[in-house]
C-alpha cells in the first residue's frame, strides 16, 4: 500500500512524468472531484459512470482509481467493478471526530436531545456552501423523519441556513446561493431578498424556525453555536411535525437554545 506521499506525486504526474501544476483538471483536483462525487451519489458506481461524473477520461479515471485502491482510500464492490468509500476514509473520519472537540460533544447533545424529546434531532455545519448535517439522530415516533448524516441541503430549505449566514455580507451570500438552490422541492420559489430578510431575522432572534419548505409534514427549529462572539460555527435543530402547537414549539425552542449556550464558546 502506498502512502500519502507516494500516492499524491504519482497522481500530480503525467505519463511521462512530468509535473501537471497550474492545471485543476489533473492530479489532485481530479481525485477531489472523484471523491465529491461518490459523496453526492451515496452508491458504488462502475468506473463508466464515475468518469462521466466527474467529466474525464475513462482510460485517466481507471488509473486514478487504481491507485486510491492501492492506497486503502476507495474499494472496490460488488461483483468488482463498481468502487466507492474505503475502510481508510472511514478511520480518517473518525479520527477527525476525536479531534474535533465540537463535534465529539455535538453529537452527544443531539443524541441525549433527540432522547429526551423523542424529535428527530441534528448537528449542522456549513460545508462547501450547503447546509450539511454532520450528525442525526431519530426521533420515537412511528413514522421517520427523513434525515441522515452527511446529508446536503440548499442553505435556503433549511432554518439552520438562514442561522449558518448569520452575519455573511449580502454579496458572499449571493455567491454561495444559486437559483436552483432557491426552487424548494415542491417547485415553489423563494425571493433573494426574503431569504437575506430571514437572515437578518435569525441574527437577531437567535433562533430560526421554518415550516414545510423540505416537505409539507414538517417544521425545522433550529439554534446556533458560536465558535466566537458573533461567529456561528454550527446548529443544533428538532425536525417536528408541523402541526407541533405554539407552546411546544416554544418549549423545545428555549431547550434548543440552552443545549447549544452550552457548546458555544462565550
């Protein structure tokens, strides 16, 4: 097996060995672009498929490929010519949730919150200019709630985004939204300026609470945790059906809010 080294030099090189700097199409930034799009899949895929993803050569993509095999970072599945995640991903994955403090003590918040409240409860981040739930647990009801880790959500579906923004420039956040993101999943469409208004609300309410824009049943409660004065690093949410009453809303909004006071930084 190769290491990092090993592995980054032979894929920043060309058949013939010569450096492919300047270029983002090659080396790195194609193995990036491998590594997105099996992400957003959330499937192995055969190398056919992959290549026309992420727009390159199949000849390139099987090389690439290969060498992330080699190197323990995809595998290879099913009847082996399908690929997707492999185990070494994972340790690194976990390796990052011991390292990061936040995380390690979000995802037990969520876990105890979404106990005792029997709702559907998540940790949300900011990654790559799309709302990502970093950590999910489900709720008791009989019917489930659909959230998963690692999901990918437009910032304006979402209470957490229009927290996540707080305190963004208008102009960063016209470039981080496009105009799909703005179409909800039902074909309704949200204005700019409401959204950046439902910002400029969040800020100042310190919590956000947004009802039937992912799906008709639900409602999303959200509150931030700061990394800093005024620096939302993070969310913590309830997902619950939206006929919850005003006064349980409340109630779970104010928990909300003193679960994720206790992993903000003051």
């Amino acid at each position: 097996m190769q290491d990092g080294n090993a592995l980054a030099a032979r894929l920043d090189t060309g058949p013939d060995g010569d450096r492919l700097s300047g270029s983002r199409e090659k080396g790195l930034n194609r193995v990036l672009h491998i590594l997105e799009f099996l992400h957003t899949t959330q499937r192995a895929v055969g190398i056919g498929d992959l290549a026309k993803g992420v727009n390159a050569p199949r000849s390139t993509t099987y090389t690439l490929v290969r060498e992330l095999v080699d190197a323990g970072l995809l595998e290879m599945a099913g009847d082996g010519n399908r690929v997707y995640f492999g185990k070494k991903l994972y340790l690194y994955g976990m390796d990052y949730v011991r390292g990061n403090d936040l995380l390690r003590r979000g995802r037990q918040e969520v876990d105890n919150l979404s106990r005792e409240t029997g709702e559907t409860s998540e940790l949300c981040m900011l990654q790559s200019g799309r709302y990502t739930i970093v950590h999910s647990s489900p709720g008791t009801r009989p019917f489930r709630i659909s959230s998963a880790t690692g999901l990918q959500i437009p910032l304006p579906w979402t209470a957490s985004g229009r927290l996540l923004l707080a305190g963004f420039e208008r102009a960063a956040i016209e470039d981080m939204v496009s105009e799909d993101d703005l179409v909800l999943p039902d074909g309704r469409r949200l204005r700019l300026d409401d959204f950046i208004a439902d910002i400029a609300t969040a800020k100042a309410t310190g919590h956000c609470i947004t009802s039937g824009l992912v799906d008709a049943y639900t409602k999303c409660l959200a509150a931030p945790v700061f990394s800093a004065p005024g620096k939302v690093e993070a969310t913590m949410c309830l997902v619950v059906p939206i006929d919850t009453s005003e006064a349980k809303t409340g109630e779970l909004i104010a928990l909300l809010r003193r679960r994720a006071a206790s992993l903000s930084i003051s």
